[in-house]
C-alpha cells in the first residue's frame, strides 16, 4: 500500500487518464467517431472540406476527365438534346424611350441543365455545392438575346456571375446583366396606349436537336416588388415559345412580354390643359371691342404662337410615324380653333369696316337728295304757288317728295308676318352691325363646337383604349 505521500501523484494520473478517454470516446462533428461492437476506441482526426473541394474540382474538371466543348447528354444520358431550364429576375426598368422604341432592364438571368460528367461525392451532406466564377471551365448554352442593342456585364466589385455544381450534376449558371432592347411601338392611341415589350433569348448554333430552352417550372418571372416607372405601369407579364427556322436549322427560343400602361395623369396636366387653357384664351377676343384692333391682333397672334410651340415640342419627343396619333388629332384640333379665333377678328375687321362704308354712303345719299330738294323748291318761285293752288285736285307738295313719304310710310307701317315671331331675329336685332353679330355669333358657336369635339375625342379614344384592354 502506498504511502499517504504518494497519493496526490495517483490521482493527477487517474485524472489524467480520465481525460484522455472522454476525448477518445466523443463522438461530434469533428471527426471522432466511436464504432459499436469494439471494446477500443479511435479518435478521427478533422477534415478539411475546402481541400477536398479542390480535390473534387480537380478530379471532375480535369484534362483528362471533362471537355467544355462537348454538350451534356440529354435526358436520362440519352443522346436527346440537352434540356436548358432559365428563369429572370427583373431587378429594374429604368427608361422606356418612345423616340427610339426602346427600354433598358437590369435582371438576374439564371439558366439550369444537367451533366452528368460533373457528378461528385457530397461526403454525407458536407458539400452541398461547388462554386466557379470561370464559366469558361464547364460548358455553357449559345443563347443570345435577338433584340438585344446593347448590354453590358457588371463587375463592381466583383463581377456578378457564380457558376454552382451540385452532387448529382445539376448546373446552375447566374448572372446579373444590363439591357437595353428594342420595343416596336404602336402609337396611335398616344398618349392613352399600352405597349408590349419583349425579351428573346434563342439559341445562336445549337438546334432543337441537340438544345432546348424551357421555361423554369413554377415561376419562371420574378419582379421586384417596388418596381417604379416615371410614366409607365407594368400590368403584367407572359412567357412564351418563339421557336425559329431557317435555312438552317430550328433553333429553340424562350420570350417574355412585359405589357406596360401609360400613365395619363402626366400627359393631362402637361398637354391637354394647357392647350385647353390656350383655345379659351383665344376666345377673349370675341369680348373685345371690334375697334381694339391692336389688342385682338396680339392676343390671337400670341395664342397661335404659343399653341404652335406646343405642338412642336409634342412631336419632339416622339418618333416620325407615318400614321395619326390621338395626340396629333387634339393638337391640331386646338391649333385649329386659335387660327380659326384669328380668322374670325379678320372678319369682324372687314364687316366693321363694310358697315361703317354702308352708313357713309347712306349719310352721302340722305344728304344730297335733302339738298337737292331744297333746291327745287327754290327753282320754283312764287309762281309755283300759285299753279298748286289753281289745281285744287292736288295737294300743296311735290311729286316725287309725296312718293318718298308713301314708300317710308309703307315701310313703317308694314309687319313682316314671320318677323314677329322670331326670338332670333329679335335678338339679333339688338346688334344692328354685322361685325357686332359675327362676334355675339363665335362667342356662342366656337365654344358649343369644342365641347361637341371633346365629346367625341374622349368617347372614341376612351372606348378604344378599353377594346385594347379586353384584347
């Protein structure tokens, strides 16, 4: 038995001994694994996971082993085409040019297909994936983007591509690109149109034989939720098949219309208000007095001007088309009324002036047949007395001045039978000139006419606009 003095150098061994075997029989995820049905147990050292993912990428991507220019089999390890399956991301749409049919979208583009070469050990669950940013090291589909003007890739900080091989050979190819594609544009309706804007992504040299493009099951399209245009809506979006032939060959094609609705609430403040405003500025002519002739000259000389700058600006922004717009139709409808506001102070201007030549032409008569009695009575004398007084049958006047005085009694006296009873003719009578009733007549005319022709501007675009919709 052991002296009480060597008793502390026992224990520090026994507890020494303790500890050794605790770590030898734990079993974690480190790597220490404890096997059943042994009565020894061993302690497995740690793995590192990032080296054998070197190991795996050189074993499966090897000279050897794996040739980027040969497609993957097809489905199954067929020699069936190799199946594409692609799915977008919409990130963003920045403009929407109507002048040069074309909008600039950023989106995340992703395509999967499977290859079997590129199969791995996943070492029980611990390698979910391997990562490449070389996607010239695997092979990769042709495809293109046919109405495509330009794009770019985007390399801040980075660049934005990773290429992730699964255990069972499943790749997943990702990449956020910029845009900017062509969008035919029927205008007809503008500015109360939509339009549909496509994406088209085709095979440039593999053909439906050996390449299919498909569209990711359940939701091929995403879209950002705050996506926000200045003058434009997106309403929806449609995936589709555009496959193509030529002499060729069939080449497989994937395309997404993105339909947008433009926003009317801009257009109606910039364009149609103000030139409703102008036409009515137009009309305060009719108010003038016909004799302010430097007051209405200006007044409708401006408001042309004015509208005529308008509609230049208009047709600036948008395409040369050789079809009518709406916009055009409104436009020239208002510069028509400010011209026509124009032409009707000329007018005015030219009965003015005819009825002022009339009444001193009437006052020229009056007073030559007023002189040219008094002269005869003069001529006549005293004698002249006396042979009206001998006749006793006639009365103590002239002739042809007892005519004049019949006819202007006639005249007084006579009722026209229809006259009477005329509320126009009453009326009108109130302006005794011509150019006083062409005013009192545009006042009521051009604006009853404006509002017949925004009557039926507004009911055919409007109803247009909703036979589209339907469609």
């Amino acid at each position: 038995m052991a002296s009480f003095k060597e008793w502390p150098s026992f224990l520090m061994v026994f507890l020494f001994a303790l500890f050794a075997q605790y770590c030898c029989t734990r079993i974690d995820d480190d790597g220490c694994n404890n096997h059943k049905g042994n009565s020894q147990h061993r302690c497995v050292p740690k793995v590192n996971y990032r080296h054998k993912e070197k190991e795996v990428l050189d074993q499966i991507l090897g000279p050897g082993s794996y040739d980027a220019r040969i497609r993957p089999s097809g489905v199954n390890g067929t020699d069936g085409p190799t199946i594409v399956h692609i799915n977008l991301f919409v990130r963003s749409i920045m403009t929407i040019s109507d002048n040069k049919m074309e909008y600039s979208v950023q989106l995340t583009f992703r395509e999967q297909w499977m290859d079997e070469r590129l199969k791995f050990n996943d070492y029980n669950g611990k390698m979910k994936y391997l990562t490449l940013t070389e996607a010239n090291r695997v092979w990769m589909p042709d495809l293109f983007f046919s109405n495509e003007k330009e794009g770019h890739f985007h390399n801040i900080i980075m660049p934005n591509v990773y290429i992730r091989i699964f255990p069972n050979g499943l790749v997943l190819y990702s990449i956020r690109i910029s845009l900017t594609l062509s969008c035919p544009m029927n205008l007809k309706l503008y500015p109360l149109d939509r339009q549909t804007c496509s994406l088209r992504m085709v095979s440039y040299g593999w053909t439906t034989d050996d390449l299919v493009f498909l569209w990711k099951e359940g939701d091929p399209v995403q879209v950002v939720k705050n996506l926000h245009l200045p003058r434009f809506t997106l309403e929806k979006f449609l995936t589709d098949y555009c496959n193509s032939k030529t002499n060729t060959g069939e080449y497989s094609c994937l395309k997404v219309d993105l339909l947008f609705k433009r926003e009317f609430s801009y257009y109606l403040i910039q364009i149609y208000i103000p030139c409703c405003m102008l036409v009515i500025v137009s009309w305060v002519s009719f108010w003038l007095d016909q004799s302010a002739v430097p007051a209405r000259v200006s007044l409708g000389v401006t408001t042309l001007l004015t509208m005529a700058t308008q509609t230049s600006g208009i047709n600036a922004s948008l395409p040369p088309v050789s079809y009518t717009k709406a916009i055009d139709v409104w436009t020239g409808v208002c510069l028509t009324f400010v011209f026509g506001a124009l032409l009707e102070f000329a007018l005015v201007n030219y009965a003015s002036r005819s009825d002022t030549h009339r009444d001193d032409m009437s006052k020229k008569c009056d007073l030559e047949r007023t002189v040219s009695m008094d002269v005869g009575d003069y001529e006549d004398g005293p004698n002249s007395f006396n042979m009206v007084r001998s006749n006793s049958t006639k009365p103590l006047m002239r002739p042809e001045l007892m005519m004049s005085r019949d006819k202007m009694s006639q005249i007084i006296h006579q009722t026209p039978p229809m006259e009477k009873n005329s509320c126009w003719k009453s009326w009108m009578s109130k302006f005794p000139t011509r150019s006083k009733r062409i005013d009192v007549i545009s006042r009521i005319l051009f604006p009853m006419v404006f509002a017949m022709f925004n009557m039926s501007y507004w009911s055919t675009y409007l109803f247009r606009e909703g036979v589209d919709e339907d469609k």
